[in-house]
C-alpha cells in the first residue's frame, strides 16, 4: 500500500492529521509552506487543481476535502479498528457530521472570521456579516450540545473518527477563543476526546 499525506501546519489538514493518528496506518508525510505558495507548485496542482491541504494519495489516486479523506479513511480502514461505523444508518449518520462540520459550521466560522478577525484585511470587513457569522456559529454550537445531550459520542456510545473530525473543527474555535462554558456537552465530549493519545500527537506535531 502506498499512502501519501501532503499537510501544512495549523491549516485545516489537522483534521486529517487527527484522522490518520487515530487509525496509526503507516503514510509517508510532505511539509509544505502556504506562505512560500508550495501548493501552487505545479507537481503539487496535478495532485490537486484547488492548491490546498489536506491531499491523500492512495495507491497513485489523489483524493482531496478532508470531509471525503475522512470518510474514504473511515470506509477503507477505520472499520475493523472500530473507528468508523460499517455501511448502515450509523455509518449514514458519522457522515452527517462529518459534512456538517465543514459545511455547515466551518461556513459560519469563515463568514465570521473573514469579517471579524485582525488577520482580516480591514478594508474587506463588514461588522454585519461578521456578527451573523458569529451568531450562525453559536446556534452550530448549539446544535452540536443538543446532539451530545445524554451521550459521550456523536454515533453510538463509541469515539468514532466522525468525533474526531469535528472535535478538530471545534479546536479551531478553541484557538479562536471561542467560550465553550454556554455548551455544557461540547465542552464535555471535547475534553474526552482531546485527552486522547492521538489528539496529544497531533497537537504536538502541529506545534513542531
């Protein structure tokens, strides 16, 4: 078997990262530098037209989105390790979070930061859009401590990599100083997961 992940550090191919930590399925590992623009290199741009991070390749087949990483992970590895749920409604619903968590969350989490953040240029901000994408966020986060009333996990009473990937997602909030205290259960089901060998792994890898 021939894996290759191609990531950069501290961009959203940490979910990935988290992913592959929990399955500890062998891959071969390429560091590029957004700020030098290695993912517009054109060996990279025939891998991925889009230019962006997270890519795997496996067995010669570039797959990019790290919600479709996730879930080709899960299907093709993560089930005989119990990390992902076998086809049926469990596994229909580990992709219902999964998705959520890019499209849903990680669409409001954008619109806020784009027009809310320093990083943010000044002159592309709108203090409007950026307060809805904000209160879009809270009512996901919501949504999410609803889901994890009276469970530990997102699917079944298993860690499954569908918590992996969103727990990813609410790191970023967590970076972003997002107050997790108004969710009880988010802020619950994250600290199990992130107490979790893998997620140290990872956290140190991106911090190294």
């Amino acid at each position: 078997m021939s894996l290759t992940f191609y990531y950069a550090p501290m961009s959203t191919a940490s979910v990935t990262a988290l992913v592959l930590e929990e399955l500890g399925i062998p891959c071969e590992r390429v560091k590029l530098d957004l700020k030098k623009g290695d993912t517009k290199n054109p060996d990279f741009t025939k891998l991925n037209p889009n230019a962006k991070v997270p890519t795997l390749v496996h067995d010669g087949v570039p797959i990019w989105e790290s919600a479709a990483i996730t879930m080709y992970l899960g299907e093709t590895f993560g089930v005989d390790k119990g990390l992902y749920p076998a086809a049926g409604p469990r596994r229909g619903e580990a992709m219902k979070w999964i998705v959520w968590a890019n499209v849903t969350l990680g669409g409001a989490v954008a619109r806020w930061a784009l027009h809310a953040q320093e990083w943010a240029p000044a002159d592309e901000r709108n203090a409007k859009a950026g307060e809805a994408g904000r209160q879009e966020m809270l009512g996901c986060l919501r949504i999410l401590d609803g889901a994890l009333e009276g469970r530990s996990y997102l699917v079944g009473e298993r860690y499954s990599l569908a918590d992996a990937h969103v727990l990813s997602f609410v790191d970023w909030l967590q970076h972003m100083k997002v107050d997790l205290a108004p969710f009880p259960n988010v802020k619950a089901w994250f600290t199990r997961g992130s107490a979790r060998s893998a997620y140290a792994r990872q956290a140190a890898a991106d911090r190294a």
